[in-house]
C-alpha cells in the first residue's frame, strides 16, 4: 500500500482555494502565519500552492488555522479521478 504525501493530496490548491476564498494575499497569508510562530515567507506560500514545496504537519495546522478551516479539509485525499 502506497502512501499518499501532502503533494499527493494537493494540500496547495486547496491552501489557495481558502486563501482566495477569504480574501487574503500570499503576502497576506505569509504575514497571518507569521505571527502564529510559522516562519513561511510569501514566497513559500507561492511555492507550497504551486506544489514546488511541501509543507510540514506544523506549518499545516497552521494554515488551517489561519483559514479558519478544519485540519482534514486541508490534508484529506481528493476523491480519484477515473
């Protein structure tokens, strides 16, 4: 059994989706995480929702909370494609 990995699941395209949906900036974002104690540039958050970085389990919390979303709407694997 394979297991998925935060790219896997496009944990990025739904931190943009929240993000997007909640008016915010990257740099926006950047800054909110910041002074949460998540130490993500805005380049960073440009970078995790292009799927060029991924992000940890702490820096994901963090973004739900930010976006005041449920953790699992974030790290839950997307429905397969046929």
């Amino acid at each position: 059994m394979k297991r998925s990995t935060p790219l896997d699941r496009n944990i990025g395209q739904k931190v943009k989706y929240y993000r997007v949906k909640r008016g915010l900036t990257q740099k926006d974002l950047a800054a909110r995480l910041q002074t949460c104690g998540c130490d993500i540039t805005e380049t960073m958050v440009g970078h995790i929702e292009t799927g060029y970085r991924s992000a940890s389990v702490f820096e994901i919390d963090k973004l739900a909370e930010v976006l005041k979303v449920d953790y699992n709407a974030l790290f839950a694997q997307d429905e397969e494609t046929p």
